[in-house]
C-alpha cells in the first residue's frame, strides 16, 4: 500500500479504488485481510477482492474480468509462477495489460518467470 500511495495519488485511488487478487490459500488470505484494514486505515475502498486456486485458470480469469468491470485500475496481484501465464493471458484477453493499469505483485514469483510470459503483441 505504501508503494500504492507513491505511485499514485491518494485521491485517485480513493476515487477509483483498488482489485486486490490473490491466491487461495493462508497466505494469500492473509495479505487479502492485511490489504483490506491497511486500505480502511488509508480510506482507500478496495474495489474488487477475488481469490483463486492455484492452477485454476477459470477462476483468475473470473477475477480478471471482475477487474475489468469495475473502474479500478491499481491491482494488488498475489500469484505463484504456475498461475503467472493464466493470469497473463486473462489480462490480454480483458484488455488489462493495456495502459491506464498498475500491477503490484508481492513476492511470490520470480520476475522473470511474468516477463518470459508476457504475450507478443501483434
């Protein structure tokens, strides 16, 4: 959250809100729980909190799209390498890894492992 307020102003994430999507499992629940009273604590609504299962690429595209439809465009993202294609084919597919988006990942994955997977764009 604190990397959140540098980013982007406070009054635009009030306004707009932000996604937080995160693994099912204790840890993700937690950081889900952690964002959310750090967020109240800040003023900062969060839009949309969706969880998925690891390997389930049905539910984080359900999260992707929940994302779309809602007018946030911070998203706190809390995955594991095996679910980082899934969700990166989800976010192209919902036009999230276009402009006017901001993706946060806590740790997790490797960086390399979302950058070698990011799609070619044609």
């Amino acid at each position: 959250m604190q990397f959140c307020r540098k980013t982007v102003s406070n009054s635009c994430m009030q306004c707009i809100g932000i996604v937080v999507l995160h693994i099912d499992d204790a840890w993700g629940s937690a950081f889900a729980q952690d964002t959310s009273i750090f967020a109240e604590q800040m003023g900062v609504e969060i839009a949309v909190s969706s969880k998925f299962y690891c390997g389930d690429a049905g539910w984080i595209d359900a999260g992707v799209q929940r994302t779309k439809d809602s007018k946030a465009r911070i998203i706190l993202l809390l995955i594991f390498d095996s679910d980082v294609p899934a969700f990166l084919e989800s976010a192209e597919r919902h036009g999230i890894l276009d402009s006017g988006y901001v993706i946060i990942s806590g740790g997790g994955f490797e960086l390399s492992a979302m950058v070698n997977q990011v799609p070619d764009s044609d």
